[in-house]
C-alpha cells in the first residue's frame, strides 16, 4: 500500500467517524440533537445542525427552516435565545438556566417529525 493510499483510507475512515458522531439518534428530535451538536461545537451563524437533522430524518419536512424563521430563528443558537427553551418536564415549568441538553433526554417523536419533544417549549415572543 502506498502513503496516497493510506492517506484515502485514513481520510475514508475519519468521514465515516465524522458522519457516525454527528448523526442524529433514533428518534431524537431537532431541538435536542441541535442542542447535543450545540454543547460539542460552536454555532457558525447558520442552521447547520438543524439541517443536518432534517435532511437525516425529515428530508420532506421543507418548510422546516421557515418554522424556525417564525421563531426568530436564522441559526442553530438562535433556535434557542429566541424561539424553544427547556421544560423541567412537561407539567413542572423551565429550567432556571438554558443550558443546552445532552441529548440523552429526548422524549423522542415519531419519525418524520419536526416537531420538538415534550423537554420543550416555544419561547414568549415580546409584543413589541
């Protein structure tokens, strides 16, 4: 095997680890998988994790992105200071802080869904 060879393989392998370790769950919802993605990787002022999860589990969901917009959302962290906030559980109220969830919480939603899972909430938009 030459070096170009190896350099394919190793490159073929770390995208394969890639693509394993920023995938969605099965069943997670996109508020938590973005928030997972969210506590590993900084926000690059798009929605790239939430795209990311619908075109894994919801490619026909295409208004997705204008739902997000409807909530004041333009990019992954946005999602979260302006449009959806954690619920202590559905019945119980909020979190004092908003931090991110680890995604090992999901209530799960059925699959196509781009609705969020019961741990959220939309945000009270100010009227202005």
């Amino acid at each position: 095997m030459s070096a170009d060879d190896g350099m394919r393989v190793l490159d073929s392998e770390f995208a394969g680890l890639a693509e394993w370790l920023t995938a969605p769950r099965l069943g997670e919802c996109v508020m938590c998988f973005t928030s997972r993605m969210l506590a590993e990787n900084e926000c690059d002022w798009t929605l790239r994790w939430a795209l990311r999860w619908q075109e894994a589990r919801a490619p026909r969901a295409t208004a997705l992105r204008r739902r997000l917009a409807d909530h004041g959302a333009y990019c992954d962290c946005e999602i979260f200071t302006n449009g959806w906030r954690m619920t202590l559980t559905p019945s119980v109220g909020t979190l004092a802080s908003d931090t991110p969830l680890d995604g090992n919480e999901c209530r799960g939603v059925r699959p196509g869904s781009t609705q969020p899972c019961a741990r959220w909430e939309p945000r009270r938009r100010p009227a202005w």
